[in-house]
C-alpha cells in the first residue's frame, strides 16, 4: 500500500503522460525482453525447460520455396 501511495505522489508531480510513456516501455521491455529470452539459446541447466504457451515460437531460419 505504501508503494501505491508513492507512485501516486510521484505522479503528481509529473505530467501523466509521462508516466504513461515510463510504465508502457517498461511493459514493452519486459514482454520483448522475455520473448526473446524464451526463443533464444538456454544456458547450461535450462536446455530441458519447455517454452509457456504464451511465448510464441520465432523461426530465424528463411523457409525455402519451390522455386529456389
């Protein structure tokens, strides 16, 4: 609760969009941020760990067509 009424004084103080700006980047890093760790090469331990459902899977590799 204390954190909440910290974050509503500091946002008095400073226009809201500019919070706004701050809390959706912080949200876009942590989703891109996440998606591109659970697509990428696990560290030593992690190799086993299955990917959420949420994650959607990003294939690097071009996919080859019949003509070429």
């Amino acid at each position: 609760m204390l954190i909440l009424l910290n974050f509503l004084a500091a946002t008095t103080k400073f226009p809201t969009y500019f919070v706004a700006v701050y809390v959706v980047g912080f949200i876009a890093a942590v989703t891109i941020g996440s998606i591109a760790w659970y697509n990428s090469t696990k560290p030593a331990g992690w190799e086993d760990t299955e990917r959420p459902n949420i994650v959607p899977k990003i294939d690097l590799e071009p996919k080859q067509t019949k003509d070429g």
